[in-house]
C-alpha cells in the first residue's frame, strides 16, 4: 500500500542552500499547482487570496534565503510606514526630509550586505595590510527589492498614487515570487492598482497562451541552451583560459554572450508567465538586445526594468541638476549612472571596470552624435540596410568585449583570455572544436539565429500556442519538460542574476 513518509514531505519543503526553490524544479511545479488552486478557490475572497500569496511569497523566500526574511519583512514595514507619512504629510521639507531618509536607509542595508567586505578589503589593500572577510550573509534579491523599496518611497514623495492602499497590498508588491529574486523591477505604481481588480478574474484564453508560450520559452532558454552552454564550454574555457588556445577562448565569450542572455531572459519570460497565470502583469523586460544598433539601444532592450529604474531614479535627477553645463552634464549623468550600475550588480573592480566601459562607450558616441549624423547623412550610407547591419555587428562586440569583465573573476583572467586571443589564436582548431562539440556548437547557431530572426515570428509562435486547444497547449508544455529533462544537469544551476 501506497504510504507518505511525512518526514521527507517536511525535510523537502525546509530551507537548504544546496536545494533553493528553482522555477524549473519538481517541487516548484507541484507547488505552483497549488498555489494556483487555492487561489482559484479564494478567488471570490480577494483579502484571503492575497494574504495567502503574501505569505507563500515568504515561503518562496524562506526555500531562497532561509533566515533573511527578517529582512524582507524589516523593508516592508519601514518602507510602508514611511511611505504613508511621505503621503499623508502637507509640509514640503518634512517630506523631503522622510523621502531622502527612506533613500538612505534602503541604501544603507544595500551596502551594509553587499559591499561592506568590499570596502574594507580595498582599504586593506590600499595600505598593504591583511584582511579578513567579515561573516556577512548577503540576502538573494536584496538588489531587486531594495530599488522597488527606494521606488516606493520616491514614487510616494512625487505623489504618483492616485489612491491609498494598504500595508498587505504593499508587501505583496515587494515579496512577490515571481519577480523577488531577480526582477523585473516593477513599480508600486503599476503593480498595486492591478490588486483593485482582483487580477485572476481578469484572465482570457489569450493570457493563458501568452503565459504558457512565455513559459515554455524560459524553459527552453534556461536549461537546455544557457546551462548547457555554460557546463560544458564557459565554464571549463574560462576557468582555466590559459589551456585553452585564443579561438576556444573566442568561442566560449560568445557563448558566454549568448548563455547570459538566455539564463536572465529565461527567469524573466518564466516569472512574466507565472505572474500572468495567477492574472499579474510584470513589465517587459528583455527585447531582443544584441538587436541593437549602439550601446544606447542595447539598454533600451536589455534589462528594461533596471534601465529604466536607473533613468528615471538616477540619470535624470543628476541630469537636471547639471543641466546648466549641458552636454558635460549629460556625460557626467552618464559616467555616474553607469558606474553605478556596474556596482549594484556587485562588489568588485570587474564590475566597476564593466559599467565603466558601457559609460565610455556612450560619452563616445554622444560626442560624436553630429558628425556621425552629418556623415551618414550627406554621404547616404544611413539610408542602406547595410549600415545597420554593420552598426549591429560593432554595437554587439563591443558589448561581448564587456562581458568579459563581467564574467571574469578578476583582472588577471580577463588579462589571460585576451593574451590567447592575440598571441595563440590557432584558427586552425575552431573546425575541430565543431567535430569535438557538435551540440555546443549547434545551439550556440541555433541560439544566435534564432534571436535574430524577426519579432514577428516570435508574434506568430506566440499565436499558434494561444489559438491552440488545450489538448495541444499541454502536449506542448509537455514536450518542453521532457527536451529540458535531457538537457537538465542533476544539480539545477542557479539563475545567474540570484548572485546580484
């Protein structure tokens, strides 16, 4: 007879840092199952249907991040109260002054967590002296959520509520599953109006498809191209580049390009479809980014959430306060905000040296934005298809060029891949890494290709699933575990944006 050993059931759902609760996992599926029926039950009681999502959020957080729900919980009420004060509040400078508090504050936790060991293994290394890196735990998601905490408050003093809400609507906002650990950085704005409706009612069958094809997608992107990628050429080449020669190198970077790209807007296509399942809608985040004709662009296709975030929280204020320099105080928003951004993903000098190379490359190109307009002009050239193609192909190296540093340890590795691409290319062997590795190679193609062809077709696929009876939407969603349940490693491989 069929028996439940209980203990397992409940050593299963404990917090383990070997075992965080993944989208792609078994225990997830079976959860979200769930979760998706008590919500259907509780879908006449909105009050009940959100305080449980709230609190399986937690739950989501716990299986993440074990004791450091204390903080998640600690944000909330901070940034809730004050929130309300900032609201509620009729005198200006007292407003500013709560605005400028819940700023610092949420910036504080953010650089206590993530950068206190940085700051002070560089002091030691600026005097030569030893250091030892003190116990701190940084929380998964803390970047995410702390930029929604400081959007909340900032969005509060420029009054972009159009009506009051209350403290559960607030934490639902910023512990919600789906998007706490690694965005999309939504806006309360946006977000907490969507709870008015009581959103799963809202749901069509053209929503259902559009959540199942994004899904499916994240799936596909995450575990059978970006780990796959990642285990068996990345990982090896740059961990070791220097048994390597410079076309494996080469390879493995545009792997790297293309494995960062499917492993992050992977997570985002599945959290947009989750969210969507239970009637959420979360902001694009991702559109097709080494589309781009210039770095410009590429931000404006790449991690839309942050971007965005960065423009309107960071960028202009700095820009309006400079303005009286004009195109020096576009620079300067550029050259800080981007150093910045380079920071928020991490505490080292790679991080920094990254964010400093998308700065440079935009100051270049905003000093050289009327003669290069001149230029294509007169001449003709921005009339030919070819010019964009080539502005693509250099956008897109130069983006390459800069995961370098992203990807690399330190500034010895980066040293080291470039040395075997410009002293021990071998060419030669690139024929015979494609006889070696027949499935790298293939989904690395495959990959590239299929990010560059048109959006229409993505528009058409998209199409196919939602018309389809829901005989062929399981069968294809089946499918798709099955090709992930090949591909998939037996230890699931973090997203790579949880470390942010």
């Amino acid at each position: 007879m069929f028996q439940i050993d209980f203990s397992k059931v409940l050593q299963l759902l404990q917090f383990d840092k070997r075992d965080p609760l993944l989208f792609g996992s078994s225990l997830f599926l079976a959860l979200f199952i769930g979760v998706l029926l008590v919500l259907f039950i509780l879908d006449k009681y909105p009050k009940a249907k959100f305080l449980f999502l709230t609190l399986f959020s937690f739950y989501f957080y716990y299986k993440a991040s074990n004791q450091m729900i204390w903080l998640l919980l600690t944000m909330a009420v901070v940034n809730y109260g004050l929130g309300v004060y900032i609201r509620k509040n009729s005198i200006q400078w007292i407003k500013r002054l709560l605005m400028l508090t819940g700023v610092l504050a949420n910036l504080g936790a953010l650089v206590y967590f993530k950068y206190t060991n940085f700051i002070l293994s560089s002091i030691s290394q600026f005097n030569n002296q030893p250091f030892e890196a003190l116990p701190i735990i940084v929380p998964l998601g803390i970047s995410f959520y702390v930029f929604k905490s400081i959007s909340y408050v900032m969005d509060s003093y420029w009054e972009f509520f159009e009506e009051e809400h209350s403290f559960l609507d607030f934490v639902l906002y910023l512990s919600f599953f789906p998007s706490i650990l690694a965005g999309p950085i939504d806006r309360a704005t946006a977000f907490i109006p969507q709870l008015k409706n009581n959103p799963s009612t809202l749901l069509t069958k053209e929503d259902i498809g559009k959540a199942l094809f994004l899904i499916v997608m994240g799936l596909m992107k995450k575990y059978v191209v970006a780990d796959y990628i990642g285990l068996n050429l990345v990982d090896r080449v740059f961990d070791s580049p220097l048994r390597f020669t410079g076309v494996e190198n080469l390879i493995a970077l545009y792997g790297y390009a293309l494995q960062i790209y499917c492993d992050f807007s992977g997570y985002t296509d599945m959290a947009i479809g989750i969210a969507l399942l239970m009637g959420f809608r979360l902001m694009e985040n991702f559109n097709y980014p080494y589309k781009a004709k210039s770095i410009a662009e590429f931000w404006r296709r790449w991690h839309i959430s942050l971007s965005s975030w960065l423009q309107d929280y960071l960028f202009k204020p700095i820009q309006m306060s400079a303005r009286s320099l004009k195109i020096f105080g576009n620079i300067l928003a550029v050259a800080i905000t981007f150093l910045l951004c380079g920071l928020w993903h991490g505490a080292s000098w790679n991080f920094l040296i990254w964010g400093g190379l998308h700065a440079f490359f935009m100051i270049v190109s905003l000093l050289l934005k009327t003669p290069r307009k001149y230029l294509l002009e007169k001449s003709g050239l921005g009339k030919l298809k070819i010019t964009g193609f080539v502005q693509t192909v250099i956008a897109f190296h130069l983006i390459m060029f800069a995961w370098l540093f992203f990807r690399l340890p330190d500034l010895n590795a980066v040293k080291e891949v470039l040395t075997q691409m410009i002293t021990f290319f071998r060419p030669a062997v690139a024929p015979q890494f494609v006889e070696a590795y027949p499935v790298i190679t293939v989904l690395i193609i495959a990959g590239y290709l299929l990010h560059f062809l048109p959006q229409k077709f993505y528009g058409a696929c998209e199409g196919v699933v939602i018309k389809a009876p829901v005989i062929v939407k399981a069968l294809i969603v089946t499918l798709a575990i099955l090709i992930v349940t090949q591909f998939r490693f037996a230890d699931m491989v973090p997203f790579i944006y949880f470390q942010f």
